[in-house]
C-alpha cells in the first residue's frame, strides 16, 4: 500500500466507525455505543494532529469507564452490591449499575484503547501492546458465549456484536493509521513477544477462573433450595412418624377415645408440628368425632361426615377407614378454607378391631411459613407448586437473576415442586472479583514487562553502537567475508534443500571417476505434481527437503553424494558399489520415505521410483549414457506401476 493511502484509509475507517457508534447510540443507548462514539472521535482528532483534543476526549472516556471497572473489581466488603445500585438509581432513576457500565471485557477492551491514544500510538509507550490487548479482547468476546454452551453466566462479559464490529472497525483504523510510525521499529516485535504471551495467559485464566467461580456460585445457590427440601422431607417423615406413633397408642384402650384423651395425646403433637391444623378422630361412617385443637374453625367439624363435606377426600379415607391401609389425598381445599394434604391412618383398639382413622390435616401455607421463615427475603424468591399453581412463596421477585432451581418433592405418594430463583444483587454481592483482578494485574504487569524490554533493548543497542564504532570496517570485512561464502555455499548447493546441486554434483563426478565399481542411482518422487496441486507448494517444499535431508544422510553413510538434480528428481553417486549394493541403497531410501508418513491428500504415503546404473570396467566413464540408462531406468519403474527401483544396464 503507498505511503500517502495509509492516513486515507485510516480516516474512512473512523468515519464508518464514528456513524455506526452514533446510529447503535441512538437505536439502543449504553455506556458502551458511548465510549465508541467518543473514541471514534478522539481517534479523528488525532489524525487532524489535535493531540491535546483527542487526549481530553480518551480522559474523558476513561472517566466514563472508570466507576463501572471498580464495580467489577472492588470486594463487597468495601463496596457493597446494594451501593453501587443505589448509586445507579440516584444518577439515572430506575437505572441499575448494568446500565451505568459497559461489560467487563468490553470495559477493559475500550480502556486499553483510550490509552493508545492518550500515549499517542508511541510505541516505546506501549500503544503496539495495548492495542493487541483490546483486539484479543474483542476477539474473546467474540467467542466467549460459545465457550459455555451448557451455563449461563451471571454476568454478561461480552457486548453486543454490533458494538464488537463498530470497534473491531476503530482499532482497524488505529493500526492503519499508526502502521507507518510503528514499521521499522527494531525493538518492537523482540518487545512483543513475552508480553503478549503474558496477555495471552492472563486471559486464559480470567475465562477458566470466572467460569469455574460463577458454577461454584450457582452449585452455592442451589444450595438454598436444598437445604429447604432436606428439612422438608425431615419435617414430612418426623410428622408421619410422630402420627403413626399417636394412632398406635389407641391400641391399648377397648373403648374410642373421648375429648379429654384425644387432647391430651394431641397436645403434644400439635405442638411440635404446628404446621398441622388439625388431628381428628373419625368413625368408621366418616364421621368427625373428635378434633384438636379445639379453635372455632376445628370445632365447627364436629359431627360432620367428610364422604358428604369433603368428597374429595374420599378415595384417601375408605382405605383408612375399611381396608387399615393409610391414605393421603391430593391437594385439597381444607374445611378450614385453606390449601392442604390430609393423611388418614387407621386406628384399632386392644382387642384389633378397627375402631375408625385418624386424620392429619397438614397446612401448606403453614408448613411453607415453618420452613421459608428463616430465609432472607432479600436473597430471592422460592415457591411451592403443584401442576401450575402456587401453593406456597416466600422472598423478594424484584430484579430476578438467571438461575432457576426446581426440585421435585414427595409428599406422601403426591409429587410437588420447588423453585427458587436467587435475585441478581444477591448473587452479585456474592460473586469473587478475585478473576477481574488477576486479569487487570496480568494485563499491567504485561504492558510493564513491554515497557522493560523495549527499555533494556533500546539502550542495549546505544551501547552496543558506542562500543562498535571503532569496529565497523572488521564488521564490513567479516559481513563481506560470510556473504563470499554464502555466495559460493548457494553456486554448490540448492537453496530449497540444503543439498548439493546439478553443478556441484557433475564436478564431483569429474573429480572421482576412478573407483570402481562405481554406480549412479536417479530418483524422482511419484505423483509429485498431486502434492503440488493438492496440498499445495509449501508442503511440496516440505517433501522435498525430508526427502534431501534422508537421501543425504542414507547415501553419505556409504560415501557417495546425493544431490537435487531438478524439480522432484535426485541424483546418488556411489563410488565402490556394484548395482545390486546400489539397488539395496536406493530401495533402502525408497522405504524410508515411505515410512516418514508424507501423505498425499488422500491420505496415501508419497513413494519414490529409482533407476540404478553401474560400471565395472576401467574405462573412462560416460556420464552423459550413466545418466540416459539411469533415466531409462527410472522410466520402466514408473511404467511398472511406480514405488520400486529397476537396474539399468548400460548398452556394448
């Protein structure tokens, strides 16, 4: 990209990212489309060189970000959940503190941002790193939702995409803009590296920390709910067995209890379970005899028959009644006029005959009253309900968190549920900020860390040049010297392998001739042009160079030279070999790269084809028929279906 398109484009680029921040503002205001809309506006200052404008702006975007970061990173203990809401309201009434700030990680994102540019995208300040940061953190948020697909947070961490894109676009536009300034700055990318991994960590452990803290925090919440089932079922079971205690002891009289007996032996029942509003004697023709205690409600029952008052009651009573089995009924409107469950136990007399049942009126908004009572109100709401209907609730619905927890309950033969739903300031109050702070202190002690090495390299290189300056003709002699080398170790070797080439392999021939036997062997790589075609060039040159590197170290250990002779072909001279040690050689390196799992992008292993020529004779040798029999050699191995080595003979 030209020099002068740099700026253009960097300019078009805030533009776009100023007009979206204002439309995401007016569509759906947030203190987020706010910080872009005023960045974006910083960022335009700058490019029209007034730094003391964009520098006020970015302060004042900070300031804007500041009282939301410390919500996020102050304890409860100093700061409680309940301030900061009150604080939200006193400063936009019915506002929370989730409308005053942006999310965290859109937080921190637009604060590094601000300070790139307060630091005037020096890169000896830092601006390189901060920038990076923010576009890992966008990036971050871009994938955060996807990161726990089975929870749902608390907190929303991530903004909106629009807001991503819009600032995804503003960062774009700083780096366009900065590019020019950053480029050729020799300490930048050294300085770089260990900071962005610090970054790069510190993120990591803010997504596992947060995570694992807000499901030990919903695992504590549920707790609420379950400690209210434990003593539900301990209540229901104490009760059961307290009644069945109390029925029992009817069996050591002949005669049906009167008023006086029944309420004593009751007394202490009632007492302990004062969730039951009543304990009755009922006769075997459903009629209430006896009741406890002896409120108007309870003694205007006396004399009724529950088969005509309460019909709905029946199937639980006449099991009682006529077969001595319990009974329980559904949930019912009591006579008393409230929603409950009546247990019926059958009761005998000392000679076992069945005298009538006692029944157990139980409650639900009494028993809910017993067990909801010692709950905070403040920390949410908990229902009791059956098939849809509400049959108990206690707590605060106001402001709902995201967590519901529902448990089934057995009463008797009867299925009910339990809900609670933990209210979000309650939660918040609760939440560690320990992973905000780890990744605030990972992010500065990062960009601390940047600040030092560019420091220590920066003066490392004034020193270095001070104590060179005398040496720079030694310097130019060497540099000369290395590059004379580099120039010849490139005329005799291919630059792509590392091995020798065409030349340097025909000057070695011409040097050692005179052994003999002396053999030639070609090489040329099956289908090499699939690799090329499919996989692509880079692993093309990938296979080039394993295949250089083990024909080099195989036909080395038999004192010969192996070398790229063209394309995918290669060339091996072994001196002091006959052709059947020089067919072994070859086809050795042949099974070799067969075994180094180079596979075509069928997955099937890249083979390799072999013609083989030898000389015995103390003739001068021909070269140019060695290589023509080789290569006819090479061409009835690839005909013969390819991936062996064929010798070659060569003509009288």
């Amino acid at each position: 990209m030209p020099q002068w398109l740099f700026p253009r484009t960097a300019l078009s680029l805030t533009v776009v990212a100023l007009a979206s921040a204002t439309g995401l503002l007016l569509v759906s205001p947030s203190v987020t489309c706010l910080a872009l809309g005023l960045l974006s506006l910083a960022q335009l200052a700058a490019m029209r060189s007034a730094w003391r404008v964009a520098c006020l702006i970015a302060a004042a975007t900070l300031g804007l970000l500041t009282p939301g970061m410390m919500s996020y990173l102050l304890p409860e203990a100093w700061v409680a959940t309940t301030t900061w809401q009150s604080l939200a309201a006193r400063i936009l009434p019915g506002a929370t503190i989730e409308t005053l700030r942006a999310p965290l990680l859109a937080t921190v994102s637009l604060q590094l941002t601000a300070l790139a540019l307060i630091l005037r995208s020096r890169a000896r300040l830092g601006a390189p790193l901060l920038i990076i940061a923010a576009t890992l953190l966008i990036g971050l948020q871009a994938i955060e939702p996807a990161l726990h697909p089975d929870f749902i947070p608390l907190l929303h961490y991530a903004t909106v995409w629009p807001a991503l894109l819009v600032h995804a676009v503003l960062l774009l536009a700083h780096v366009v803009y900065a590019l020019p300034y950053w480029r050729g700055k020799q300490y930048l990318t050294t300085a770089l590296w260990l900071p962005l991994g610090l970054v790069i960590v510190s993120l990591l452990l803010w997504q596992q920390s947060h995570l694992q803290a807000e499901r030990t925090l919903h695992q504590r919440a549920e707790a609420r709910v379950q400690s209210v089932m434990t003593q539900l079922n301990r209540e229901l079971t104490d009760h059961l067995d307290a009644m069945r205690r109390f029925t029992r002891s009817w069996a050591l009289q002949t005669a049906p209890p009167d008023y006086r007996q029944w309420a004593h032996q009751a007394e202490g029942y009632q007492r302990d379970f004062d969730y039951l509003i009543n304990i009755a004697f009922i006769t075997p023709d459903s009629g209430i005899r006896q009741v406890y205690p002896a409120t108007p409600d309870n003694l205007s029952l006396l004399g009724l028959r529950l088969f005509d008052v309460q019909p709905a009651g029946r199937r639980a009573l006449e099991p009682a009644l006529r077969d001595n089995r319990e009974g329980s009924t559904d949930i019912i409107e009591l006579l008393q006029g409230e929603r409950g469950m009546i247990h019926y136990l059958p009761v005998m007399n000392a000679q076992q005959t069945h005298i009538g049942a006692t029944a157990i009126a139980l409650s639900f908004p009494l028993l809910a009253d017993t067990l909801f009572k010692p709950l905070p109100k403040a920390e949410g709401l908990i229902q009791w309900h059956a098939n849809g209907q509400i049959l108990a609730q206690h707590g605060d619905a106001t402001r709902p968190g995201p967590w519901t927890y529902h448990h089934r309950i057995a009463l008797g033969d009867k299925r009910l549920t339990l809900s609670d739903q933990p209210r979000r300031d309650h939660l918040l109050s609760q939440l560690p900020r320990l992973p905000t702070i780890s990744l605030v202190l990972g992010l500065a002690f990062a960009y601390l860390v940047y600040l030092v090495i560019y420091t220590l390299k920066q003066l490392g290189h004034h020193h270095r040049a001070m104590q060179h300056s005398n040496q720079s003709l030694q310097q130019e002699i060497r540099t000369r010297s290395e590059l004379q080398r580099e120039v010849e170790w490139l005329a005799r070797h291919d630059e792509l392998t590392g091995v020798a080439n065409r030349r340097y392999f025909l000057d070695h021939v011409s040097e050692h001739q005179d052994k003999r036997p002396l053999s030639l062997a070609l090489f040329d790589i099956d289908h090499f042009k699939r690799v090329n075609d499919q996989l692509g060039h880079l692993v093309g040159d990938d296979y080039l160079k394993r295949t250089a590197w083990l024909g080099e170290k195989l036909i080395g250990q038999h004192g010969g030279i192996f070398a790229r002779y063209g394309g995918e072909e290669f060339v091996a001279w072994l001196p002091g070999l006959d052709v059947e040690a020089a067919q072994r050689v070859a086809d050795t390196l042949r099974l070799q790269l067969a075994d180094a799992h180079l596979p075509h992008a069928d997955g099937n292993p890249i083979t390799l084809s072999a013609g083989v020529v030898s000389v015995n004779d103390p003739q001068p040798v021909d070269m140019t028929r060695m290589m023509q029999t080789a290569d006819e050699a090479l061409y009835y191995a690839k005909r013969a279906g390819r991936n062996r080595v064929v010798p070659g003979r060569l003509g009288g």
